[in-house]
C-alpha cells in the first residue's frame, strides 16, 4: 500500500472510528433513557413509520453519490445535477408519502399513524439537502468534518428528544429525535462545508451516472425492503407491542452492526482510488478483512451470550421479551462486516451489477425463509434470516474469488481466527456466568465482561500477534499524528 494511500487510509477509519463511537454513544445513551421512560407500543407504531420513511431516504440517494465518490474529474455540473434530482425525488416522494399516511394507518388499524408519519416525512427532504456535501467529503477522505457534522446533529436530537420524553410527550419524543437529526445534520453540512449548489444541470452527466447508479439504487431499494420485512410482518401479524420488542432489540444489534458498516464505508473510497489495480485491492482487502473478523465475530459473540443481563441493566424487565430477538439478530450479522467489505471492494470494481446478484441470492433466500417460518413465530422468522445472511456472505465470496483472484481456502482464513476466539470467549464468559446468581444482573454483566476482555486480549495476542501489534502500531500512529495537529 503506498505511503499517501496508507496515511489517508489511517486517517479515514480513524475519524470514522471516531464519529461511530461518538456519535454511538450519545444515541446509546439517549436510547437508554428513551426506552425507560416510553413505552413498547411508543417504538413500535414508529417502527412503522420508519419502514416507509426508510424506502424514500433511499430513493432520494439513489446511488448518485457513490457515482460521484468515483469520478476522476469532478466539476460543478456533476454535483449539480445530484443534488437538484436528489431535491425533485424528494419532494415527489413527500407528497406522495403525505397523502399516503391513512392508508398506512388505516391497514395496520393505527390512527395515531397518520400525523407521526406526515411530520416524520419532513426528513426526507432535509435529507436531499446534504446528500452532495456528504458525498464530497467521503470522495476527499475528510471524516474529520463527518464526524463534527454527525456528533452534534446525534446530540442536538437526542437532547430534544429527551426532553421530550420528560415532558410527556410518548411517541412525539421519538419523532423530534429523528426529525431533528436530519434538520440539524442539513444546516451543518453547510457550514462545514465549502460547496454550493449552482445552476449547472446537466442531462448528459445524469445519463452517464444513472447508468452505474441503477444497480446500486436497485440493490439498495431491496436492501431496504427486505431489512424491514420483519417490521412490516410482525406490525400486521402481530400486537403493536411486539415490533416494539423487535425494533428495539434491532435497534441495539444495529449499533454494532452500523458502527462497523460505517467504519467500512471508507474502504469503498479507497478501493475506489485503486479500482485499476485489481491485484493491490485484493492484498488490501484481504489485510482489512483479517483486521476485521478478529474484532466482530468475538464482539457479536459476546453479546449474543450477555444478552438476558445487558437488556436488564440497559432498558428495564420490560424489554426482556426482547432479549431472543437481538440474539437471532446479532447471529445473524457474524460476517457482516466481512460482506461488507466484499462488496466494497466489488462496487469499486466497477460490479455494481454483480452485487446486484449476490443481493438478489439473499433476498431470495429470506424470502423463501419467511415462507417457511412466518406460522410458526418470530423467533423462527428471525432464524431463517440468519441462515439467508449466511447464504449473502457465501455469495459474495464466490464472485471474490471470480473476480479478485481471492481462494476460498484464502477467504475462510481471513475468518477462522475470529471464529475460534469467539467460541473460545462464548464457551468461557457461558461457564463463568453459572457461577453468579441469575438475579445479580449488574454482577453478571460485570463479570461477564471483564472476563470475556482478558480472554480476549490473551487469545489475540496468541493466535494474531501480527494483527495485534500491526493494529496497535497503527493506532498509536494515528494518535500520534492527530495530537501533533
């Protein structure tokens, strides 16, 4: 890897660690307080509303800014064109989401719908404001200005939101939280940024950018769909209260599962820059997936085991009925972040298309999941999820192989390490646990966790001391070099 390319590959998962743990923390802190003052059914009629709100944020990007990450010369009529169709997107997806809301109402039997949904919908305009900016700061690697824009955009929320909530204000709390996010983050966006839109549309450079960004939107809008499957199902087929169960346990399993995808967002920048040299994006990728296997895996692991004691001392006996749901969830994401970096590193290629398919395949397969499961419970849903996301991953591995070269032998190496110390850790912290009084919640989780972090640290020493003493090197690097600024 050169040296430009090494040092603003450090710089970029730093600030992006940096602006997920922040950013993470403040709503893991909000989320807390949230949950124990409002209710089950409060998380669940928004869970709905989110399902919605969540397809038209996606429609409204449609791949445009990943186009622009991937352009060599970028002029003015290029982000021009993005950010007036982002604009006209959303606002034909606004009116038409705003005369829509009773029939969403009106087929879950939840009146209350109707004005949450109208003003929630707000955001998905303020959303097509800051899409550009958002995207030429990912194109020039500068999380920095990400991470300013996206702590106190969390923070202004989450602290209206909670006053909200102590106001007495039920669900309307959960609605200024996310309302006020996308408010805030727009108005930051352009006071961070240097970037003004123009009057440089340009028909031709939306053909030429539509033509990559089709697979991608396309890929997206079923992502989208499928990952709220489960609300949309559970909302209809069962009590309100229980897709409050199941977005919150999403919620939290999410926080991991986000922090991580955002993080490794900024491995399709740098992919994208070396997009010509297929033989150093597949040494990279490989280099980045070892990193990233040894950390995830044994993190899921650990919260998939500690998860009846964490969701006492976060939320409250009332969310327990929630604890099997984030178990399912979090196995279900074991190779995420792996995935995620396959896919990376193939849209970079230029295969928007073939990761298309690898998503059509796991579509597929949680189709034919729920068509199998859904009479028999939730749990079984969330089960056949897990097997379709496993059945993503392999997907993604063979067109790895196909197209960077990559054996499979070569792919399962990057993972076993991880592997092993997860169960070795799972196996440990499980053993452990039946020593302390199921009741002692605090103590459990206590326990549980330190004995599951020096477990962790002795096998990652042993088994990945390249790893280990790499990654500590490069952190110290990037400190470093960041208090020198």
């Amino acid at each position: 890897m050169g040296d430009n390319l090494k040092e603003k590959m450090i710089g970029a998962l730093t600030w992006s660690a940096v602006d997920r743990i922040a950013q993470q923390g403040v709503q893991f802190v909000v989320g807390i307080i949230l949950a124990r003052l409002l209710t089950p059914d409060d998380y669940g009629l928004l869970g709905i509303v989110m399902v919605f709100a969540a397809i038209a944020y996606t429609m409204v990007e449609g791949g445009l800014q990943s186009a622009i990450v991937r352009t060599h010369k970028l002029e003015k009529k290029h982000c021009d064109t993005v950010f007036y169709t982002n604009l006209a997107i959303s606002l034909l997806l606004y009116m038409l989401l705003y005369f829509s809301a009773p029939l969403i109402a009106g087929f879950y039997k939840e009146p209350e719908i109707t004005p949450v949904a109208r003003v929630i919908f707000l955001a998905v305009i303020f959303n097509s404001f800051y899409l550009v900016p958002y995207a030429l700061f990912g194109r020039d690697m500068d999380y920095k200005s990400q991470t300013k824009v996206n702590f106190t955009s969390t923070l202004a929320s989450g602290i209206a939101g909670v006053a909200m909530a102590f106001a007495g204000c039920g669900i309307w709390a959960l609605v200024t939280q996310q309302l006020g996010y996308h408010f805030v983050r727009m108005i930051m966006f352009y006071v961070v940024s240097k970037w003004r839109p123009g009057l440089n549309f340009s028909w031709t450079v939306l053909k030429e950018y539509w033509s990559f960004s089709i697979h991608l939107l396309s890929n997206n809008i079923i992502g989208v769909l499928f990952n709220n499957l489960y609300t949309f199902l559970i909302g209809k087929l069962y009590p309100i209260k229980q897709v409050g169960f199941y977005t919150q346990a999403y919620k939290l399993s999410d926080t991991v599962n986000f922090t991580f995808n955002a993080i490794l967002s900024t491995t399709y920048n740098m992919f994208a820059q070396i997009h010509d040299q297929p033989d150093r994006v597949s040494r990279i990728l490989g280099e980045i997936s070892k990193r990233i296997a040894v950390v995830a895996i044994p993190l899921l692991g650990f919260l998939i085991v500690s998860a009846e004691p964490l969701f006492q001392v976060l939320f409250g006996d009332k969310w327990l009925p929630a604890v099997p749901y984030f178990q399912l969830l979090c196995a279900a994401n074991l190779f995420n972040a792996s995935h995620r970096v396959n896919v990376h590193a193939l849209n970079a290629l230029g295969e928007s298309k073939i990761t298309f398919n690898i998503e059509l395949v796991k579509r597929i397969l949680i189709l034919v999941s729920v068509a199998l499961t859904f009479r028999y419970g939730i749990n079984e849903l969330l089960a056949g999820f897990a097997i379709a996301c496993y059945g993503g991953f392999f997907a993604s591995m063979l067109y790895v192989k196909r197209h960077l070269k990559i054996k499979y032998l070569a792919q399962f190496s990057f993972l076993y390490k991880g592997i092993l110390i997860a169960i070795v850790c799972c196996m440990a912290v499980a053993g452990i646990d039946l020593l302390v009084p199921e009741e002692e919640y605090f103590l459990r989780l206590l326990v549980q966790t330190v004995s599951c972090a020096g477990i962790y640290i002795g096998l990652a020493r042993l088994l990945c001391k390249d790893i280990f003493f790499r990654t500590l090197d490069w952190a110290k690097t990037a400190v470093r070099k960041h208090l020198h600024k």
